[in-house]
C-alpha cells in the first residue's frame, strides 16, 4: 500500500516546529482541519467529504478523527496509527471534542485555525458549546507559515517533481 511521502522524523520535526509555537502561546492541544495542514502533520491527503482533523496535543501522539469509510486509507498513508474512527450517522465535531476530553484538554488552550476553509461559524460555535471550558486560540499565522519553510527533504522532492513535470513537457512538445 501506500505509505507517508517522508519519514516520520519529517513528521515529528514538523510537529517539534508547532509545539515550539504552542508552548509560546500556553496551548494545550491544536486541532488541524485544512485537507493541507492534514497531509503536512499526518502524511494523510483527503479532501473534505464530512468533517474531519487531526488533534496534536502539546505532548504524546497526535489522534486522527477519521470517517470509518477513510480509516484503511488513513492507516496506509499515514506515519502514525492513533485515531478514532466514526460512522456517517456519528457527528465528528462531537468526536473531536470527545478526543480532547480524553486528552485532558477540555479546560485548556485549543489552537485552530480561525481562517480555515473547513471551520464555518456554525461548525467553531458547536464546538465552543460542546468544550465551554476551553479557550479557543487562532493559530492561522503559525499554520500557515510552518509550510512555507520547506525542509531539505520536502526541497528534493519539489525538484523531483519538477524534473518529471519538465520531461513531460519536452516529451508534449515534441
């Protein structure tokens, strides 16, 4: 099957860069929705059919909240394997205020990003309403810039691809 395009040392340089940031701003967890910012943290690449996110706590293992249907995916792209699963009749907002109940993070600081495509007002409400306690931090200006910082790695890969893009090209042309 699949597996992640990097690593897991990518992946866990990638989460160390994040929590510098969440430990500067007292964050408990983040929660991580963009179907960009899910590949980047996870090595998962899913569009948005229903609601779902990784939760990366400021410490341990990240949880995926995964539609059921997507968990195999996830399991085979991934570089790890924690996440809770939901069927379609499930509300995964339910299920990732759940998960930070579990992480001890309901009274906390939660990170999101206040800009993203996949939090609607309605969506962030039910999410305040489900977690009363927490206080919700806008982490668009951590989020964002974190991919724009290419590692050595990431570097290689865009010239690989930009290789292939430019030996299709010539192989059109002629």
């Amino acid at each position: 099957g699949m597996s992640p395009l990097f690593p897991s040392d990518e992946y866990e340089a990638r989460l160390a860069r994040l929590r510098a940031a969440m430990a500067t701003r007292g964050a408990d967890a983040v929660i991580a929705d963009e179907c960009e910012m899910l590949h980047y943290f996870t090595g998962f690449a899913i569009s948005e059919n229903m609601y779902r996110a990784v939760v990366i706590p400021v410490a341990g293992e990240p949880v995926m909240i995964v539609r059921r249907l997507d968990e195999a995916p996830f399991l085979r792209a991934a570089w790890f394997e924690n996440r809770r699963a939901f069927e379609d009749d499930a509300d995964p907002v339910a299920v990732v205020a759940a998960v930070i109940e579990a992480l001890g993070c309901a009274k906390g600081r939660i990170g999101l990003d206040m800009n993203s495509y996949c939090m609607p007002v309605k969506r962030f409400r039910q999410l305040e309403a489900l977690l009363p306690d927490a206080a919700f931090v806008d982490f668009n200006d951590v989020l964002r810039p974190l991919r724009l910082i290419k590692s050595p790695r990431e570097i290689a890969v865009l010239k690989k691809a930009a290789a292939v893009a430019d030996e299709t090209m010539r192989r059109a042309i002629a």
